[in-house]
C-alpha cells in the first residue's frame, strides 16, 4: 500500500486574523505546516508530496522545506483562488494511477494510523473519506428560527485526509470544471460522479485550524502527545 498526496496549503489564513499565513504561525516553535509534512515525511507508505501554495509565500516555504530537510515533497505548484482550484493545480501534474490523498495542510495532528486506514479503504473502493460522529444537537435555522431538528446519528463532521484512485479524482474534478461546481470538500465531487463514497471513522483530535481558538486546542493536543 503507498500513495501520494496533495496538500493545499494557499489559502491566506483570513480567519485567523493573523497577518500572513496561518500555516506559518509555529506550535512549540515549528511551523504547522511543517507539522503536517513531517507525518508524511516519515510514513513510509507515501511516495510523493504535491504541495500547492500561494505565490507570495514561495520563498519562505522553500526556506522551510530545507531547513527541516523535507525530502517528499516533489511538486510545488501555485495555488488558485479557491482551495479546489489549488488541488486541481497540483492533480494535473500527477501521472501514473494509483490512490491520492488530499489533505489539509491545516491539520498537523493526522496520525499514521488513520492514513493507512483511509488509504486501504480506497484502495478497496475507490474512494473513501474520514469523519467523527457529530457530538452536538443539530438544527438548521433560517433568519433565527429553527426549521429543523436533524437526525444527529446520520450526522459525521468530515476530515481530511480523503484518498481516491487517481483516475476517479481527475474525472471528478473535470466534470466539476466544466460544470462549474465549487464544492466544499473533495468527496462531493465524487458523489457528482454517482460513485460511493466510503466513510471510516477519523480521530476528533484531527482539527483544522482556522481561527485563533482552534492554537489553544492545539496546544492540549501537543502537550497530551507529549506525555
Ligand atoms: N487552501 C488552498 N488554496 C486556497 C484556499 C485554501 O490551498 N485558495 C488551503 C489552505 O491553505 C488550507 C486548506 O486549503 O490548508 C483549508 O482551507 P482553510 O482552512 O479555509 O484555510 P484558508 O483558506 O487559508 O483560511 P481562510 O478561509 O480563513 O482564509
Ligand atoms: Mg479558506
């Protein structure tokens, strides 16, 4: 079993109001996308990184590349407006078949473990996603009234990774092209495709970070580790 992946990691970090990148903003003085790299720096499973970045912070992220000596990483493409239109960038320079992965350089806690497990699975079906069950009551609201209570145990909050056959991502990300469908995750351009989607259960210590309460989170989660 080995894969490639796809880190986006262009966004501009707007919600953690923090003046650059949040993914340059350091935990226990490393950078948190030096976090996310280092997992699949030392997973000997993955063959290759494709990571896709915002033009101005090129110069910075190859400073860190060679500093924390990351090897993996084999492609550096610019990132576009959205973060689809960055893993695109970097899906068209991927050639051979096989499983990719995209994951969110945003989540420096994936573990090992649950990578191999993702990538097992699609490597079964084609395509399957991590999630955690959802822990609070769910309700949708329109202008300040609830309409609905939704069923909580249907409900999973999604992760990345999410990991796909080659063939099948592309696919999905042409025809999301030419619809001109902007989706929030990858999978739901594979549900386009009618193609299942599996789902295995993710760790809730996974968190994106995206705004400045998700550092405390962070922290914990660091110092647990440490233990
Ligand atoms: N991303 C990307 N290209 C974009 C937008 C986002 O590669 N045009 C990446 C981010 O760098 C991040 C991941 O996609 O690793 C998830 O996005 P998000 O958490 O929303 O990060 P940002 O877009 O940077 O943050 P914000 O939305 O608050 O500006
Ligand atoms: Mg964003």
């Amino acid at each position: 079993m080995t894969y490639q992946v796809i880190i986006p990691a262009a966004g501009l970090g707007k919600r953690m109001r923090a003046g650059k990148n949040k993914l340059l903003l350091e935990l226990n003085g490393v950078p948190i996308l030096v976090h996310t790299l280092r997992v699949f720096e030392e997973d000997e499973a993955c063959d290759g990184v494709i990571l896709a970045i915002h033009p101005q912070d090129t110069k910075e992220i190859n400073r860190l590349l060679q500093k924390y000596q990351i090897s993996k990483v084999s492609d550096l493409v610019p990132g576009g407006d959205e973060r689809q239109h960055s893993i695109f960038n970097a899906l068209k320079t991927v050639e051979a078949d096989g499983i990719i992965l995209v994951h969110d350089a945003a989540r420096p806690f994936i573990q090992k473990i649950h990578i191999h497990r993702l990538t097992q699975k699609a490597e079964d079906t084609g395509a399957a996603i991590m999630g955690v069950p959802a822990k609070d009551t769910m309700k949708k609201q329109k202008d300040g009234v609830v309409v609905e209570t939704v069923e909580r145990s249907s409900l999973w909050a999604v992760q990345t990774p999410q990991a796909f056959r080659i063939s099948l991502l592309k696919k999905a990300y042409q025809k999301a092209e030419e619809d001109k469908f902007l989706g929030t995750d990858d999978a739901s351009l594979v549900e386009r495709l009618d193609f299942p989607v599996s789902i295995v259960e993710g760790d809730y210590d996974n968190i994106k970070l995206t705004t400045p309460e998700d550092l405390y989170f962070a922290e914990a989660i660091i110092k647990k580790r440490e233990k």
